[in-house]
C-alpha cells in the first residue's frame, strides 16, 4: 500500500492537501499552507516515518513518486521541480 498525496491549490498562495490509499476515500483536508513548500513539508512529515514514498497529485495531476524523507527534508527542491516540470499549474489558479 502506497499512500497519494492530493495537493490543491486553493488561493494564489494557499494549498491543503488530503491523503488516500488507492481506492479507499481520502482523508479530511489537511490544514491551509501559504507555499507549496510547506504544504509538502507537512505531508512528508506527517507520513514519514510510516511511508518510504508516496505518490503526489496535484489540482488532480498526478506528478510522480516521491520519497518522504525527501518532502520533508527538501520540500524548496521538490517544488521547484514541481513548478519547472508542470508550470500551467501556476498560472492556472492566478
């Protein structure tokens, strides 16, 4: 069992995220962050001592595989990746 990420941005700068396994009912939104960053610290932190990775979505594309410790640890890396590989996402919402 892997768990996905689903991050949604709600606000030019505010994001919340749900966690779900694969055809189970996702989670409660999470808190609202002010940055991407953050956002993914939080998940990554919140499920990295159970999880080694997780699949992330976000605004319902699905981004990749993506280590936990690595969102934790590197949450500024990975949503610079984020934004260079999907950038319609960060216009879409503005």
């Amino acid at each position: 069992m892997k768990p996905l990420v689903h991050v949604q941005r709600i606000a030019s700068n505010a994001y919340t995220y749900r966690i779900s396994t694969h055809g189970d009912q996702a989670s409660d939104d999470s808190a609202t962050f002010d940055s991407l960053e953050r956002c993914l610290f939080d998940a990554g932190a919140s499920l990295d001592q159970y999880f080694a990775s997780v699949e992330l979505k976000l605004d319902g594309l699905f981004i990749g595989q993506y280590a936990t410790q690595a969102l934790r640890s590197h949450p500024t890396v990975v949503a610079q990746r984020i934004r260079q590989h999907f950038q319609p996402l960060r216009t879409r919402a503005d």
